[in-house]
C-alpha cells in the first residue's frame, strides 16, 4: 500500500509550496520570479526602443508641460479677476453704508431743525394765548 514508481515527490505544506529537494517555492514566489523576468526583458527591450520611442515621449513631455503653463496662467488670470470682483463689491458696499450713514445724518439734522421749529411756534402760540387771557 506504499506509493509505486520511480518518481517521488516531496509532499507540500498546502499552501500552494512545493518542496524540490530542499527548496520551497510558492505560486507568489513564482509570480515574483515571472514578473521580475518580464521586467527585465522590458528593461532590455526598451533600452533599444528608447532611440525611437525618446523623441515621442519628450514631445508629449513639452505638450504637457505646455498645457500645464497654460492652465496655470488662466487660473491665475481668473483668481486676479475674482480678486477684483471682491475689492470692488466690498467698496462699493463701503460706500453704500457711508451714503446710508450721511443720509442718516442729514434726516436727522433736519428733523431736529423741524422739532425747533414747531417747539418755537408752539411757544408763542401759548405765549400769544397767555397774553390774551391776561
């Protein structure tokens, strides 16, 4: 009931390892190895591909760059603008509220200078009256 054949295999530790003579490999280790190969081969491929690929690559750099200049400077442009906007609509409101404030002041001034007035009348119209009466 033992294990028949000339091929052995050394049992896992069911993990997805499996054991060749004393060394331990798991699928992620295998993952690791595949794609280090893979890199390495896109590493030695790009190197030769670089002498082509290089003048695209600094183009699309300056385009982009370009752009991002472009963008900043209207950004800019728009952040003065609204600047601006600010400044002058907390002037203006300024200025309502001095207007408001004189306008205030002036209908004062001359509804004091209308109590004067009637007071005066009115003491003479009692003086007139006491003096009638008299």
């Amino acid at each position: 009931m033992g294990h028949h054949g000339s091929e052995t295999e050394a049992p896992g530790d069911g993990n997805g390892t499996k054991a060749f003579e004393g060394l331990h490999v798991g699928k992620k280790d295998l993952w690791l190895l595949a794609g280090g190969a893979l890199g390495a081969l896109a590493f030695l491929g790009l190197g030769k591909a670089a002498r082509t690929v290089r003048p695209a690559a600094v183009g699309a750099v300056k385009e982009g760059y370009a752009f991002k200049e472009w963008l900043a400077g209207k950004a800019e442009k728009l952040k003065e603008d609204v600047e601006d906007i600010v400044a002058e609509g907390v002037h203006q409101y300024r200025e309502d509220l001095t207007a408001s404030a004189d306008a205030v002041k002036r209908e004062k001034d001359v509804l004091e200078k209308i109590e004067k007035v009637v007071e005066e009348k009115l003491a003479r119209m009692r003086a007139a009256t006491g003096e009638e009466r008299a």
